[in-house]
C-alpha cells in the first residue's frame, strides 16, 4: 500500500535488466512536499532510488516491510525493491 496524501503509483513491474527485482514509480500530485510509505506484505531485503533508466542515484529508509519516502512537489520518484526469499 501507499500511503500520502497526494502519492499515486504509476507503475509497478520487475525491473527491465534485473530479474528477482521490482520498480515502484510514484508520483507526486500535489504542489508541496509529501511524506508517504510504501507498505509490502512481505520483507524487504533491499530498496534504492533509481532514474527512469533503472540506475541506482540513491538510498531510502527501509524498516522491514516499510519504506518511508520525501517527494518533492510534482516530483516522479522510483524505488528499486528486492523482497527477501
């Protein structure tokens, strides 16, 4: 689940050139800054900020099942996601 007020997802899928691993796009609607969660029913082995192309350009807080996210305004944001087996 998503949580933050104005945080839609855009996409979902497995990443283009690395199998086991899945892209969650969100978008910021809003003219401000949000805070929001990604929620996962399963455990989280590792997540990254990535660009469009898929390249790693950061890190985000992951906390088990949760990762917490700041978008800027208008911002298109994606996080790369590996679930533990």
């Amino acid at each position: 689940t998503v949580s933050g007020d104005g945080l839609c997802v855009r996409i979902i899928k497995e990443s283009e050139d690395h199998a086991g691993r899945y892209v969650v796009r969100l978008f910021n609607v809003t003219h401000h800054p949000v805070q929001g969660t990604l929620d996962f029913a399963y455990a989280i082995k590792t997540a990254q900020l990535i660009n469009l192309d898929e390249q790693p350009v950061g890190d985000v807080h992951c906390d088990g099942t949760q990762i917490r996210l700041d978008v800027r305004a208008k911002q298109i944001t994606s996080v790369e996601i590996v679930l533990k087996d």
